[in-house]
C-alpha cells in the first residue's frame, strides 16, 4: 500500500463534512501494520450532548471513508476499508491496500472540492424527479431509500426541534462552544459553524451571541428566548421547495457497533448522495436537529410515511443556490494526523 502517497492527499480529504463543523478523523499509519491506516476520531471534536448515541460523529466518518475512497481511486490508489469500531479507543477501522479491486465511483477531486454546504436562500422549485431518482440509486445500493416531502410542509416540525435544541442548556452550551460568531474568535479559520457559513450578517451574529451568552441564556431562557431563538428558523422553508430524508433499516440497537457499522456505511451514501446533487447544480443544507428531537423525529417519520423497519439517518434541504456560499474552514493537517493552523 502507498501509505505515503495516501497521506499525501489529506489536506483533499479535509473538505469532507462533519456535525457542526468539528472535523472530527484522524487519518495515521497503522501501529500494528505498516501496510495499513487507522481511521479515529478525537473525543473533544464529538458531540458528546447532542450526540450521544454517535450518529452524526459515524456518518461524518463515513463520509470521510467515501472522501478517501474517491480521491484515492482517481490518484489510481486502490484501497478498501474495512470497519473495526472500538469505541473506547476511538477506533473506527482500516484502510488497506485492495489489489485490483478499484473502488467503483463516477465522481472525483474536483467534485469532492467543489462540494459544500448552502444556508442562504434557495430558488423557488422542487427537486426534478430524474435528479430525484439518481440520489435514491445511490442510496439503494446501500438498502437505504430517499424520501421527499415539500419545505413548507416542515415548517412547524423545525421550529419545534429549534425550540427543543434551545431549550436543552445542555445542548446549548455545546453549540455555543462551535459557534464563530465574530471574525475575533481563534478557530474562525479553523473549525466550528462560522457566522459566514451560517449566511448570518454580522450584526445577526452579534446579537445571537449576546443570547447565547451564559448569563444573558440562563436569564432569558425561563422567559421564552428558545421560542425567540426557534422562530428564526420559519422563514427557511417558507417557500416553493424540496427537502430529503436519507432513511435505511432500522436493523441493530441504536449505538451498539453493528449500528455503527451501518452508521458508517449510511455516511458514505450520504456523502455520495451530496456529490451527486452537487453535480447536477444543487445545494444541501443540513436539518439533522429534526432527527436529533425524540418527539420531531417521531413527526417526520410519521410525514414520510416510513415503516417501522425504517430509520431516518440524515435530513437537508436541497435546492438551487441563490448566490455562491461561503464555505466553512478546515483544519490542516500534518502527515502524523496532528491538527495544525
């Protein structure tokens, strides 16, 4: 295996998406075997409150397989991964020489770089069934599935998770420690949800900042600043529009390691599922707080109409871009998996 040559490439991996923008992979020749690389993640770039059953920390990992896997192939570097999650090591698995076995993909660097997420407005329009039916290709490949419901249809069910993820402080207070509402803030360039990123003005991003203060939360909370805070959210999806749900079987108890296993494989179709729509000219904007809320999940399943044997693994909304984004920062990276400025 050209071990080298593949952590050559890290800085293109990078650009791979994670939860909040926390980057959480580790990319490091394996101890055990020097013709191998281990994929593990840092346990202060989870979401341990958000996040504890670690959903969105393996699909962002399975992203980051699918990311590898792409630039690899196209740096013609044939490689496989195989998983083996350990969750007390922060182990996920291994990357491996895979022969002549070539890892079948339609996309490239270039789609990979190109790639990103857009949280300002959308043009007006749903999703065209051949682009429709392309991503649901991909997720079938995985025994996955793509649903489809309108944006506005959304509306109340993503005010009423907004509510309940500024209700939890909990939850709060991890967000707040990702949140880059000023250009002052030593991780801007780096990691973290800037305000930029968030299609926020400055000034937007100041007030929320003085919310979400500690003091300024504890005092408002009891006074209703999480229906405040949440009712931001309405004029999202209030328009002509699409959203998707990538769901798949809902199979092994959520966090045991078979789930994780799945988790990892859900990601790769996730990150596919993006390339594609981002090949066709289409934005995502991740909604993964409808899923995180008990009770907004249990409402979307029951929108989507999906079986008990279904679970919703990733929500976005998918559109035309009304103007180009800006793009969130990344870390960089030494050849020894150590983050960088």
């Amino acid at each position: 295996m050209q071990v080298d040559a593949v952590l050559a490439l890290k800085p293109e991996f990078a650009r791979s998406p994670s939860a909040h923008n926390t980057q959480p992979w580790v990319l490091t020749r394996d101890p055990d075997d020097p013709n191998s690389l281990l994929l593990s993640w840092q346990e202060d770039r989870t979401l341990p409150v958000a996040d504890p059953a670690m959903r969105d920390n393996f699909l962002g990992l399975g992203a980051y397989v699918e990311t590898v896997l792409t630039v690899t192939a196209e740096a013609d570097i044939t490689l496989r991964f195989e998983p083996d999650i350990d969750v007390l090591r922060r182990c996920a698995g291994r990357f491996s020489d895979a022969g002549d076995a070539r890892h079948q993909t339609p996309f490239t660097s270039a789609d990979i770089a190109s790639r990103g997420c857009s949280r300002i407005k959308y043009e007006e329009g749903c999703i065209a069934p051949d682009d429709l039916a392309a991503v649901d290709q991909h997720a079938r490949q995985a025994r996955g599935s793509i649903a489809h419901i309108s944006s506005r249809t959304l509306i109340t069910t993503l005010v009423d998770a907004d509510r309940h993820m500024w209700r939890d402080a909990a939850v709060t207070a991890e967000l707040r420690s990702w949140l880059r509402l000023s250009k002052r803030h030593p991780n801007y360039h780096r990691d973290g949800l800037t305000y930029e990123a968030l299609a926020m003005a400055a000034s937007e991003a100041a007030a929320l900042k003085v919310m979400a203060s500690p003091p300024v939360y504890a005092t408002l909370r009891p006074l209703g600043l999480p229906s405040l805070l949440a009712s931001f959210s309405k004029p999202l999806l209030d328009y002509d529009g699409s959203v998707l749900v990538l769901m798949g079987p809902a199979g092994p108890p959520v966090g045991s390691v078979e789930a994780h296993e799945l988790e990892l494989r859900m990601g790769q179709v996730l990150m596919r599922t993006w390339l594609e729509l981002n090949a066709r000219g289409l934005s995502v904007h991740p909604l993964s707080q409808i899923i995180d809320a008990p009770d907004t999940y249990a409402a979307l399943h029951g929108l989507i109409e999906a079986g008990d044997d279904d679970r919703l693994f990733a929500i976005f909304r998918v559109g035309r871009s009304q103007g180009p984004p800006v793009r969130s920062s990344r870390i960089a990276e030494t050849t020894s998996g150590s983050p960088i400025a």
